[in-house]
C-alpha cells in the first residue's frame, strides 16, 4: 500500500466540487435515476445507514443505479451543502482526487457524504468514490457534554427494567452503551470481571496500544494527553474504568447472565443475572447486545496444542495469557510460536531483556511497524490537521480494495 499524501486545494477545487455537486443533486431528484452526470462508471459508493439499514459498497455504475434507486427515493435527500476545506488527494505518483465533504438530510437523518472526484476523459470532473453515512436522527440532541446532564443514578433492585442490556464492558461495550445513553436510551452494561479494565491489567506488563492515541478515544471523553503516544495497558485500564464514572453509565461488575428468554409477543427479553457474593436479579430489556471480544481477552479459554516430547522437555511452556513479564526471568533462548500481536510483543519484550528469541509461524502474517501506521495515517491526526470528526470521515473516502491495488 503506497502513502498517501495530501496538498492544499487550488481554488478551482471548490468550483469544481459545487459544480459536481449541482450535477449529483441533479442526478438523485431525476425520475430515471442514470447517475451519468456525478458519477464515473467504474465508480463506488459505500453506504453506512444513510440509506440503507447496514453497511453496504456496490462497485459499477448499473449496480449502483439498481441498488439505491429505491432507498434514495424513499429517504428524499435535501438541504445538501458543500463544507469548507476541499482538497487535493493523491494516492501514489500519478492518482490525484479532488475530495471533499458535503452535508445533506433526508426523511429521518443528518448525514454526511464524503466524494473522491476523478477527471474523465471529456474534461468533466465525476465521482470515483462516495461514501454516505447517518450523522444523527433528526431531532435528536446530544445528552452528554459540558453542560448537559449525566445518566441518572442507578437504583440496584431485585427487578429491574432497562431497554438495552450490553454484555461486556469493554472498549466496545461501554461506546455503545455511551452512544445509546445520548439518545435517551436506558441501558444496563453487564461485566464478569471484579473491575472494568482488568483484561487490560491481567495481561502482560510491556502491552501498548498499537495505535496512536487520537485513534483510541471512546466518544465523549478523551484520553488524557500524559498516557504518551502509544498508551500502556495500565492506562487504558484506568481509562476504561473512570470512562462509566464520568458519564454516569450503569454497569455491574462481577455479573454472567445465568438464563435468558425472549418473549417474541412482547419483544422482551427476561435476563437472570448472577452476581458475585449477592443474590440474583432479574432485568427485562427490549435489546440484548453482545460485546464480549474476541480471543483471551474476549473469554476465549487459552489453547495449547498436545506436543510430542511434552512432558520429557526441562524448560517452562506457557500461554501468551500466562506471561507477565520477562525483565525478573533473566536471559534465556525462547521460541515463541505464533506471528500476531501478543506473539510480537512478547518476543520483542524478551529481546529486550537479553533473551535469545526465535519467532515460529505456520502461514505468512503481514506485520506493519509503528512507522509505517504513522506514514499511512498522515493527514488525519496532529497539530493544524482536522478535527477528529472530520479525519474519520475523509479516512473511509476510499474502499479498502482500491488502496490496496495502488
């Protein structure tokens, strides 16, 4: 995958956009639905639920045209509007974009649209890419903010009625439980370990995030500037504990759901929830919402293959959820099988401390450095660059697929 860079904008970048976007206003109010005069042939649009209940990318024009001709004319898009900072992108030596943001609504929503234009072969400039995407529901004010209330104060009872329970709370669990509380959405968070943020503890002590900090803030609140670039497990496990504290979100630790039913007739769901050293309580929500994770961290139980010559062999062998730390093991020659993170880290933390290191996997792995993430996520985060709400969205103008091919 090549860098991509980013220009300041000539001045007829703006003219150029607000005369595609004459042209695409043109192209979705037109009964016949051609899409000739905004969009390339070859071209893409990904849809994230301005138009369409999921995420959806259709690649080619005539399947473009089929697909959303229906949801486009049931969400009657209107009030369209070419935001400020329209750019030149070039992805490799030769492909140079003109991309921008245009805010729109429809029916139900907000929505932003982020276009990557290409000139064609007549002169005229046309959309390559489109990305549209639901801001927020029309109507809908944000709860949560400097001067806005918290949640309510939670009253722990035998029986309790919530309208989304959330299981797990993690980087996942609590965002979705701070994106539904926003909405006026009551919601409960169920987590089985003694305090948020002990998977992050529990793991090996030279564990970091892998990508820098603006990439990892949960919304509403952000981590503090002295966690350093690359933010330690420790950090993290602090940040994911308070996170609950400031929005005032509802979550109970130490609780597994015991039994569960769902009363198709009422659309509800009877939760026993079983916590520790108390007794059980019962919840009725409308939503159950998985966010458990995946692998150890997510409650997986660790695997260690059967080895032949296992039990004659002298040295230790452990799994990467056993391992703490190498600096009290002292130097010693260690295979550590797997290529992924933990696999990396591990072996990097035992190089380190003098061990001699040998890294064994069964298939290749693509491994990308710290520089090379940093290179790839230039123009997005840093000093005089946009805010993250806007960053985010000029980083999904482009379907995966293409930047791979570049």
């Amino acid at each position: 995958m090549s860098v991509v860079d980013f220009f300041s904008a000539p001045s007829s970048a703006e003219a150029i956009s607000s005369a595609w976007l004459s042209a695409l206003i043109c192209d979705l109010s037109s009964p016949n639905f051609i899409l000739e005069r905004s969009f390339t042939n070859d071209s893409y649009w990904r849809d994230l639920l301005a138009f369409t209940p999921d995420f959806r990318t259709l690649h080619a024009l005539p399947k473009i045209r089929q697909f959303f001709s229906v949801p486009v004319a049931v969400a009657r898009p209107s009030q369209f509007r070419l935001l400020p900072g329209v750019r030149h992108r070039r992805i490799g030596p030769t492909r140079t974009f003109i991309q921008g943001i245009i805010q729109f609504h429809t029916a139900m929503a907000q929505c932003t649209g982020v276009f990557t234009l290409t000139q064609s072969e007549d002169s005229s400039w046309k959309a390559w890419s489109f990305v549209t995407m639901m801001d927020r529901l029309s109507g809908v004010v944000d709860r949560f903010g400097v001067h806005t209330p918290l949640c309510r104060p939670a009253e722990w009872n035998t029986t309790m009625n919530y309208t989304a329970v959330v299981v797990g709370a993690g980087q996942c669990g609590l965002s979705v439980a701070a994106r539904l509380e926003n909405l006026g959405i009551s919601t409960l968070v169920l987590e089985r370990s003694a305090a948020i943020g002990d998977s992050w503890r529990s793991r090996y002590e030279s564990l970091e995030t892998n990508t820098p900090r603006a990439f990892n803030h949960l919304p509403f609140v952000t981590f503090p500037e002295g966690c350093g670039k690359y933010i330690p497990c420790r950090d993290v496990a602090d940040y994911l504990e308070n996170y609950p504290r400031v929005l005032g979100l509802h979550v109970l630790t130490l609780a597994c759901i015991s039994a569960a039913s769902y009363d198709a007739s009422s659309s509800t769901w009877t939760l026993t929830i079983s916590i520790s050293g108390k007794a059980s309580i019962t919840v009725t929500a409308r939503h159950l919402i998985g966010a458990t994770g995946v692998g150890t961290m997510g409650g997986a139980l660790p695997f260690t293959p059967s080895i032949p010559g296992k039990s004659s062999f002298i040295g230790s062998i452990i799994h990467s959820s056993e391992y703490k730390s190498s600096s009290c093991a002292g130097a010693q020659k260690v295979v550590v099988v797997g290529g992924g993170c933990s696999a990396h880290d591990i072996a990097q933390d035992m190089a380190n401390h003098g061990s001699q290191t040998v890294l064994v996997q069964r298939s290749p792995t693509a491994v990308v450095s710290r520089q090379t993430i940093d290179c790839l996520l230039t123009g997005y985060v840093g000093q005089d660059l946009p805010p993250t709400e806007i960053a985010d969205r000029f980083y999904v103008a482009l379907p995966l697929s293409t930047l791979r091919n570049s």
